[in-house]
C-alpha cells in the first residue's frame, strides 16, 4: 500500500532525509535513534514538542508536519 505524500509520516520520513538520517535527527532533538525509528515504524507521530525544531531545520511546515495540532497549510493568498 503507498503512502499519502501529504500525509504526517510521509512529511517525518522527507525531514528524516533531508536532515541525513534516524540518528541525526536523534541527535538534533535530544532523542535516541530508536525513539525516531519507533516514530517510523510504530505508527507514531512526531511529538509536538519537537515539531518546531524539526521546521527551522528542515523548512518542512509544521502544518505538514503535525497537522492534527497546527491545523492544515494555510492557502497562499491572491496576489
């Protein structure tokens, strides 16, 4: 079964990619690589008090991130 591109996990496992790997990502949130696996694989989602850290890092939107506490993207406005 493929995976939503849009969807939370999609958006963790893009941010995992561009920030190099499970341990680099660890090591940037103060979390063991097996808590980020656990985030992969066990159908977790980023907790929200790494959300921010993880949007500075990577430029991925909070709101792609967690969109359940940040609510959707915001629409681009008219120019």
């Amino acid at each position: 079964m493929k995976q939503d591109p849009l969807s939370p996990a999609a958006t963790l496992r893009e941010a995992i990619k561009q920030i190099g790997s499970q341990t680099a990502t660890g090591r940037l949130l103060g979390v063991s690589q097996a808590a980020v696996w656990a985030w992969l694989n066990e159908g977790k989602v980023l907790p929200a008090e790494h959300v921010l850290r993880v949007e500075e890092a990577t430029g991925i939107s909070r709101h792609r991130l967690r969109p359940d506490v940040y609510g959707p993207e915001p629409a681009e406005h008219a120019a």
